[in-house]
C-alpha cells in the first residue's frame, strides 16, 4: 500500500480515514470493490455509464500479449468497456462515453505500455447487455444487419446496435428479454 501526498508517495503498513492510498495489484481489485476488516461490509455499486462510441483498437505491429494486457488494464481502470466479436478478428472492440476518450486510449497505450495502435471508429451507437427473464425465453431474434454479438470482459453476451432502429426492433422482438445498458 502507498500513501500519496502531491507528488511524493510512501509504502506504509496501514492506512486510516481520509488517507488516499494506492494498491497496485492489477486484476485482483477493481473500483468500487471494498477492503473491510472483520464483519463484511456491501455498499451500492458505482453506476457504470453506457457507453456511446466505439472503435477497433489493434496495435500497429503483429499482435501480442503485452497489447492484450495493456487493453485490459485500461477497462479495469474504468476508462473503457473491452468487448471481443463472437465471430471474425478478435480485435477487441472498445466503447466510451466520450470520442474524445479515443486519444486518451492511443495516447496512453504508446506511452505507458509502449504500444503504438490504430483506433478505428465503428458506427456502432449503443451497448446491450440481454437478459432472458423467463429460463425457457427462446432465442434472440435479430435483424439481419446493424447489430454485432460480442462478450463483455466478464464473458457475457452483449449486443452492439448501429441504430437506435436496430435496437428498438430488438426489443419488439424479443418481448422475454430486457436490454440492460449496464451490468
């Protein structure tokens, strides 16, 4: 654990209320988790904001797993939504609120992990997350364009629509299902 004050940071053993401290174990703790001695404590999760832009992001060279890894630590940083195509390149597929974001991610990949990449813009508009409410709900009906199947980086199918047309034609399909914009 490191206690941060302006620029300077210290290891310490504990921390106390109002200490801003930092823990650096990627992929064990993700924000809004809670660290808690003795009895467990719950509180309401952040809200999650839909994401409203989407692009291709591939690294510049061949593929590798460093590119990977740095993708997803940047999700679990919360500065993006990492989705992976069912079908065809897996290129992960990333959702922002703001298109701005876009260079933020370039950016961030080139110079923190080294990584220089291309983000190509999708015409995607919204992300949705179906849920069966009924154990016997048959399958998705879709219409034949405007909408790609990915999973979540939790694994969970999720839904890319490139129109609100797409998405609304969905829901009227699909009466048993409801379209979470977050999980």
């Amino acid at each position: 654990v490191y206690r941060f004050f302006g620029r300077d940071r210290e290891t310490v053993p504990e921390a106390y209320a109002g200490d801003v401290v930092g823990l650096v174990n990627p992929g064990q703790l993700a924000i809004g988790d809670t660290l808690y001695a003795g009895r467990p404590v719950r509180f309401a999760p952040i809200p999650q904001f839909p994401a409203e832009h989407f692009a291709k992001i591939r690294p510049t060279e061949s593929r590798h797993k460093k590119f990977d890894l740095a993708v997803q630590q940047l999700a679990e940083e919360g500065l993006l939504q990492m989705f992976v195509p069912v079908t065809g390149p897996r290129h992960p597929i990333i959702g922002v609120v703001g298109a701005l974001q876009f260079d933020v991610v370039a950016a961030r990949m080139a110079s923190e992990y080294g990584i220089p990449c291309h983000v190509d813009t999708l015409p995607y508009v919204a992300a949705r997350w179906p849920i069966p409410q009924r154990p016997d709900a048959p399958p998705l009906a879709l219409p034949y364009a405007g909408v790609a199947q990915v999973v979540d980086r939790q694994g969970r199918d999720v839904l890319l629509f490139e129109s609100e047309w797409a998405l609304n034609y969905t829901a009227e399909k699909n009466p048993d299902v409801r379209l979470m914009d977050s999980f």
